[in-house]
C-alpha cells in the first residue's frame, strides 16, 4: 500500500492501515490473529507508523525488506 506523494503528511497512511486491520480483524479470511508484512527497511516513516500500531519485526529479512508482525 502507498499513498501518493499529493497526499502523505495528512494521516491517510495511519487511516488506510486502521481500516485494513480493522477488516482483517473481522476474520474475513479465517480465525488467523496474525497479520504480517514487509516493509523496505529503510523506510523510516513507514515503520514509524507500523511500530505505533503495534506492529514488531519478526527478524526475517529478504533483500532490503524486513518482515513485521502485529497479533490482533
């Protein structure tokens, strides 16, 4: 997921990422509690905002990516 250039700095990252788990966390897909992602690990404001919302790298790693997950 990405938000535009046009309109980072706003607070859409932290609403899109509220809704997604939110719908996750309504079982659409299974009794799963377990959401995981990649993320470039030099992304520093994405994993700012991964880490706010709980989210703890798992310490895999592909490449310049690093694994993080979140238990609902």
């Amino acid at each position: 997921m990405m938000i535009d250039i046009a309109y980072q700095h706003q607070g859409f990252g932290e609403l899109a990422l509220r809704k997604c788990l939110d719908y996750i966390a309504s079982k659409p897909f299974g009794q799963s509690n377990k959401v995981a992602l990649t993320c470039n690990k030099d992304n520093s404001i994405a994993l700012h905002l991964y880490y706010k919302f709980g989210f703890r790298e798992t310490g895999n790693e592909d490449e310049n990516e690093i694994e993080l997950a979140l238990l609902l």
